[in-house]
C-alpha cells in the first residue's frame, strides 16, 4: 500500500508541476497558482513523510491521493491540454478576487 501512495504523491506533484510550467503570474490568477503550489507542497510533504519519516500511510491516506492523481491526470488531459483554461486566466487588472455576479 505504501508504493502506491508514493505513485500517487508522485503523479500528483508531477502533474502539479506541469500545470506551474504552464502558468505564470501575468496570465494566470494568483489563486490558482497559490493553490497549486499548496498542491504540490502536500505531495512533497507526503512523499517526504513516507520516504524518510517512516510513514506507514493507512487506507484513507491511500484513498485520498489516488482520488487526488485521478482527478489531477483526468483534468490535465482534458482542460490543461491546450494550456491554463480560460476561467483560470488573468484578466488584464490584477487578481482582485472573484468576478462579480450579476442577477436579477
């Protein structure tokens, strides 16, 4: 079960890294970027823990980083594919949160 929460961290942060490569601070949100080096760091973390910690990772810990490399893989091949998807990308302005809603 250990290897394969390593696979796992390691394809998250890969992918992670993939998508950083892709971004930069002028044509992708701030936020976005902070999460994904939050991302990143987790996978690090979590590859550090088991690697030299002496981690011993239990099932949900297994469950949670294979759910995590699914959805990063299956979203890289998906929206990342062509570059930073567009409700990912900067506006002109900077990154001052959320874009507003309009309604009724």
């Amino acid at each position: 079960m250990t290897a394969v929460y390593v696979a796992a961290c390691m394809a998250i942060f890969s992918q992670v890294f993939v998508r950083l490569v892709l971004t930069d601070s002028r044509t992708t949100l701030v936020r976005v970027r902070i999460a994904f080096i939050g991302l990143g760091c987790a996978a690090l973390l979590g590859l550090h823990s088991v690697l030299f910690d002496g981690h011993v990772p239990a099932l949900p810990d297994v469950a949670m980083a294979i759910a995590v490399a699914v959805v990063q893989v299956l979203s890289g091949v998906r929206l990342w594919g062509t570059g930073v998807p567009s409700p990912y990308r900067a506006s002109t302005s900077a990154d001052s949160g959320p874009p507003e809603r309009g309604g009724p």
